[in-house]
C-alpha cells in the first residue's frame, strides 16, 4: 500500500474510533473495551459478591439510622440520671429506715398520668422489704372506691385486714391498699407489676368504675383514647424514663388543659352515648389489661381474686342522658310532651299512669337514661320490683357521664376470672342479695359507687370467702377454732369508727360531692339535699364535748389493740387538734405517725399545723419544709408555710409560697388574696390589682376577691370599676351591710 493510501487509511480509523466513542455501545467499541470472558459460574460469584455489599452497606446505613439513635437516647437518659434529674416511675419503691429496707409507696408515681398538681396519691404505706416467714402479703388494687373514698381510714381492706387478723392470730397479715381516685386498668396494670416484685402472695382487684373516664378511656379529660393499646403502654413507658418526665414537663408547661382538680365536675363536657365505638376501644382494652394484671400476679407467685363492680341503682339517678342522635323535631317534640306529661303523673303518685307514658315516650326514643330511671320509679312504687330494677341497670348503662361500671365491663371481669388460678367475688351479686328487693341503693352507698361502712364491711366479707380458699395449709391449720367473723360493729370498733367520723365523712359527702356537679344535675337533687342536711346537722348537734370525749376513748381502745396502725394515730390526732383542741397531744400523736411513715409528707404537714397552732412558728417552718421536700406539689404546706413566712415578716419567701399555691391550686382564693396583701402592704398597688384580677379568672364567685378588688380599684380613684366589683359581690351576698354602704358612698361621689 502507498504511503497515500495507508494515510487515508488511518485517517479513516480514527474517524471510526471516535464515532464508536461517540456512539455508546457501538460495536467497534465492545470489540476494543470489552471485559475478558469469564465462566457463568464466575458471573454468579462476582453478583453475590456485589448483593452481599449492597446488603452490608444498607445494614450499615439502617444502623446509623436506628441504633445511633437509640445509643444517643440511652446516653441522654444516663446523663440524666447521674444529673439527678426526675424521679423514679414506679408505685412502689425502696427506701432504708433505721438500716432496714421497707417498700412504701412513690408519692410521684400518678405523674406519669396526671398533671401533678391535680394528681391523687395512695393512702401511704410502707412494709418491709424482706417477708417474715409468719407474714401474708395481700395487695389491694383499684381506684377510689377499691381506696375507700371518702375515708379510707375506714376502707374494704382495711376491715378485711381486721376480720383476717381476727380468725388468724398468729399470722402477721400484710394487707397493702394501693390505689387512687380517677385511675383505672392502664395505671393498675402499672402498678400491679411493681406489686408483683414485692414477694405478694394474693393480689384483690376491685376496678372498673373509671375505664372509660380515667386516663386513656373514651370519656376522659387526661390523656386521650387510642385504639392501638400498644401505642398506649409504649406512651406510658416512655413517660416513665428521665427523658420522658423531660419533655413532658417542657412540653406541658405551656399548656392548658386540666389545671384543678374538680372531682366529676371535669367530666362534665365528656358524655359518651352508650352506642358510641369507642367504647368497644375501651372494652377491649380493659380485658387485656386486665389478664395481664392476673398475670402479673400469677408470674410474681401471688392467688388473684378479681371482683366485680356494683353501682348505687335505686337512689342514685343517672349524671347524663342524650336523646338518639337521629332523632327529628317532630319526635322531639311528642316526646317531649309525653315526657312532661308522664312526670306530671309520677309526681301526683299516679304511677300507673306515670309509667304507661314513659314507656309510650321510650317507644319514640328510649336512649334517654334520665327516662328509664324515671320508669323504674314508677314501677318501684307499684311494687313491681323486677321491672324497676331491669330499668335501674338500663339507667346505669345509658348514663352518657359513664363513671359507673355497665354490664359489659362486669361481664369482662366474669370472663377473665373464670380463667385458671383466678377467683370471683361477686360483689353485684352479693349487694344484690342484701339490698331491698335485690335492688343496690343507699342502704350500701354513700352516693354513685362509694361505699358507706356497710358497703365496705358486706365487700370485705365477700372477698374473705375467696381469700380462705386460696390461703397456704399452714395457715389454715392457725384458724382460731369456733372463732365467727368479725362482725360489722366489731370491725367498726378496731377501726375507730365514731359519731365523729360519722359526721365528719357525712358532711364530706354532702359538701364535697352532693353539692356539687354533676350531682347537682341529678334527678331529685333538692329533696337529696335536704335529706343529707338533716342528717349532717343531726350529727353535728351530736358531737357535745361528751361525745367528742367519748369517741377520743374509742380511739385510745383501738390503737390498744393495733398499736402499729399509723391511720389510727394520725385520726385521732386530728380529733384531739380540730375538736378537742389538745395540741401538745395531737403533736405526740403525729410524731408516731412520722416514726411511722418517715417517707410520707402527711406526718410532717400535720404536726405544722398543730405547731403553727401553739405558736411555734419556726418549728411549723421546719415540718412544712420536709414536707415539701417529700411532695413538692403539697399545696397545704405552701400556703401554711406562706402564712408563716408573712407571720415572721419575710415578705418576699411568703410570696414565693403563695404564687407556687397559686401555680398548684389555680382555684386557691387564699393564694391571691394574700399575695394581694403582700403587694398591698408594700405600696405596689397595680400588682395587687393584677394577681385580683388572675385570681378572678379561676374563681369568678368569689367573694372575698371582688370586695378586695373593688377596695383597690377605690383607692386608686378608679370609681367606675370599684362600683362594679362592689355591684358583683352584693349578687353573691346581698347582706355585706358594708360593702353597701361603700357602694352607696361611691355612687354618689359619682354624681
């Protein structure tokens, strides 16, 4: 080839090795970059190999996703811990009293579930760590009325404990009541594990009142429902770690919700139809809380007795009622007018007719709680027992402010007690059985679901046949041969229960529920009223000095008997402090209740007060500081403790305890009334009209407060507004010949 030609001839394959550059995938250039031929089995290998990278790198990259992560979590909640940080999360925990380890119960623990100024605590207990080998340690679980609400010095429980000790006098029977007002199965569940560490040999579960209103339930003001109980119990936990209590407490800080503790009044805007799904929520999730508190007993070696719920029928009218929700005007408006017509009849005592018409109203629409308890009035009356008390139960179960166990939750408890290893006391049916005509009413009941001393006695009774059944052969063979059960007046005697505590839970009872929401919306409300007064005001006209002497005997008889019953003590102090007016007895008689509970903030408040009382200012300092120190949320040693740092001139610690009392008990009149005193007397009079002002917001009916109002507003020259706290304050009390007189003064100043 010409040397012409071999240069065309290269410039040609130049050209065809760019164009294959070029173009990708060319043929030219497989041929000249293509990889050397390996075998199938080699391209297999190398593939496995490239998937097996692949697979490391996502494992590595899912690790840096989720355990970095974690680890940073652990370490901040480490940090936390070592900090000091929070509290521990547990009901029960271990402290050292004189070298010794006692379990007592975590004042903090109902945090985790509440906002803590509106929190309730357990009655205080304290056991020791190690069981004696006489000992039989039996755990009390539920809720307030499992508590004894309204005194559980006086608790199903604790007459248990009574008619044990009675029968077995050898044994040391440890009966330990842990519960609380407004919990219901998801804090139980909690708490039942702590039990289950402490060696329990039976557990007695009376719960389900607050399953739909307590933390968690459909009707609830805490924490909301979820239908994912996984979600619930993982939410619970992580409120239990120092992180959690972190953010809560950052997160909560700014808001608003719940901030008073105001009894069943909070639950008023929460009414849930009997109909209504998330009640099913509800349902299921008591059923599983409740086996896994059976096997949390059963895994910590303890018998399990579960009882069922029973409800005042008879005497307590339903909180709540709601028509059908599809309900038109036109049936609106007939039932309405056969309803009234019915109630006519019902109040002329012509049942008969009363109830022809209720049931003609029911036909249009029978979900109205308020009608069937009506109905089953009638019926009553007529004597037709059965027919009043089918309408009774159906009262209870359209109730739409449902704090009250229904058949269905009844129903859940029958079911898992009939599992292996699990008791029944039938509490419905054993109320039933000592009821008028089989009908639960006021014979048992203080109100709704509280037990008055019967209740609790006839409960105690009926759990103590379950309990004999399932106590070890040792201490079968101690029972005390020919040796009947405590009865009730005997029980009432080792317990102290006097015309004092008679009068003082009635007047509790009557002021602190009767009187107030949702009660006051009940069916028959006045005439319960009336009724309740006479007999707080036949009690009170009882209590001569006599009597109040008689009854401080009984309790010097019973704490002979029970030496080491510290709520024996700490009552009767409060008789010999608030009746008798015998401080230097009442202050011995708190010191033993500190000797006893020296964990609990109870002993140290109360022996403030009575040292306040004797005018022992610095010594009340010193007990109020420890019980704060033991319950920082203790509002009755801020305020005490306020009124003693302003006794000795320390203005500036008063205010400090006052506005924390304020912060804890925004509805506490006495926080702004002295804290407006504080500003007052040091001139800073817009301050004081400011924290007048705030505490108005939260007690708008309070008297005290528009009268120093309005005194502020005068003495600045602000007429106009000094009238109309002054006009307000004569509405809530025409009498205040006083105030009248400065408003007349102002009026015509004004003129």
């Amino acid at each position: 080839m010409s040397a012409k030609h071999r240069k065309r001839a290269t410039s040609k394959a130049r050209q065809t090795v760019r164009r294959g550059e070029a173009g990708k995938g060319s043929q030219g250039e497989k041929k000249r970059y293509s990889a050397p031929k390996t075998s199938n089995k080699e391209g297999a290998e190398r593939a496995d190999m490239r998937a097996v990278r692949r697979w490391r790198l996502w494992v590595f990259r899912g690790a840096a996703v989720l355990v970095v992560p974690v680890l940073f979590l652990i370490l901040v909640e480490v940090g936390l811990r070592v900090a000091g940080y929070g509290h521990p999360a547990h009901a029960i925990i271990k402290v050292k009293v004189d070298g010794k380890s006692y379990y007592c119960d975590n004042v903090k623990f109902n945090w985790r579930f509440f906002p803590r100024n509106i929190s309730r605590g357990f009655t205080p207990f304290i056991f020791p760590a190690k069981k004696g080998e006489d000992a039989y340690r039996i755990f009390i679980l539920g809720a307030s009325a499992a508590r004894g609400t309204p005194d559980d010095a006086f608790s199903f429980g604790r007459i248990l404990d009574v008619m044990l000790a009675d029968a077995y006098p050898g044994v040391d029977f440890e009966v330990v009541t842990v519960a609380a007002a407004a919990i219901n199965s998801h804090v139980v569940l909690q708490i039942a594990k702590d039990c289950a560490r402490c060696v329990p040999d039976l557990f007695v579960v009376y719960l389900g009142n607050n399953e739909v209103t307590g933390p968690y339930g459909a009707g609830t003001v805490f924490v909301p429902l979820s239908g994912n109980l996984r979600l619930i119990r993982g939410g619970i936990a992580f409120k239990g770690t120092r992180l959690g209590q972190l953010l809560g407490g950052v997160l909560g800080s700014g808001k608003g919700g719940q901030d008073v503790w105001r009894g069943l009044e909070m639950f008023l805007g929460k009414q849930v139809r009997a109909d209504d799904a998330n009640l099913q929520s509800v349902y299921s999730h008591f059923q599983d809380n409740l086996k896994d508190i059976v096997g949390a007993g059963r895994r910590g070696g303890a018998e399990v007795i579960l009882c069922t719920v029973a409800s005042n029928l008879k005497d307590n009218p339903p909180f709540g009622s709601l028509h059908r929700s599809n309900l038109g005007d036109t049936e609106k408006g007939k039932w309405d007018e056969l309803y009234e017509q019915a109630i006519e009849r019902e109040t002329a005592q012509k049942y008969g007719e009363g109830a022809e018409l209720f049931l003609a109203a029911g036909r249009i629409d029978d979900s109205y709680a308020d009608l069937a308890f009506r109905l089953g009035r009638c019926y009553w009356w007529m004597g037709q027992y059965d027919k009043a008390r089918a309408s009774y139960i159906k009262a209870l179960e359209l109730d739409t402010l449902r704090f009250r166990a229904d058949n269905r939750i009844n129903g859940i408890i029958r079911e898992v007690a009939s599992g292996d290893g699990v008791r029944l006391a039938d509490a419905v049916e054993v109320f039933a059985q000592n009821s008028s005509q089989g009908t639960a009413g006021e014979e048992l009941f203080y109100e709704h679901v509280h037990f008055n001393f019967k209740g609790c006695y006839l409960l105690a009774g009926s759990v103590l046949n379950e309990v004999e059944n399932v106590l070890p052969a040792w201490i079968k063979a101690m029972r005390k041969g020919g040796c009947a059960v405590a009865s009730d007046g005997q029980c009432a005697k080792r317990l102290a229960f006097t015309d004092w505590d008679r009068y003082k839970v009635a007047e509790e009872v009557l002021n602190g529920f009767i009187k107030k929401p949702p009660f006051t919306n009940q069916l028959y409300h006045k005439s319960s009223v009336e009724r309740l007064e006479r007999d707080v005001e036949a009690l009170r006209a009882s209590l001569t000095t006599g009597s109040l002497e008689k009854a401080a005997e009984q309790y010097r008889q019973a704490i002979e008997r029970r030496k080491d019953d510290w709520l024996l003590h700490y009552k009767y102090g409060k008789l010999l402090a608030e009746d008798l007016k015998n401080y230097s007895a009442a202050g011995e008689e708190y010191r033993i209740v500190q000797s006893f509970l020296p964990h609990s903030w109870i002993g140290y408040n109360a022996l403030g007060s009575v040292l306040h009382a004797q005018g022992d200012v610095d010594g009340a300092i010193i007990q109020y500081k420890k019980a704060i120190a033991i319950n920082p949320a203790c509002d009755p040693a801020h305020y005490r403790l306020g009124w003693a740092y302003r006794t000795k001139g320390d203005l500036a610690k008063a205010e400090g305890h006052f506005k924390e009392l304020a912060r804890l008990r925004p509805d506490s009149v006495p926080a702004y009334e002295n804290l407006a005193t504080i500003y007052k007397d040091q001139d800073k009079l817009d301050a004081a009209v400011e924290i007048l002002r705030k505490g108005l917001v939260h007690c708008p009916d309070s008297l005290v407060l528009h009268v120093n109002l309005g005194s502020l507003y005068n003495r600045q020259g602000r007429r106009d507004e000094a009238v109309r706290e002054f006009e307000r304050a004569l509405e809530l009390d025409p009498n205040l010949s006083p105030i009248r007189g400065a408003l007349e003064s102002l009026l015509k100043t004004r003129q």
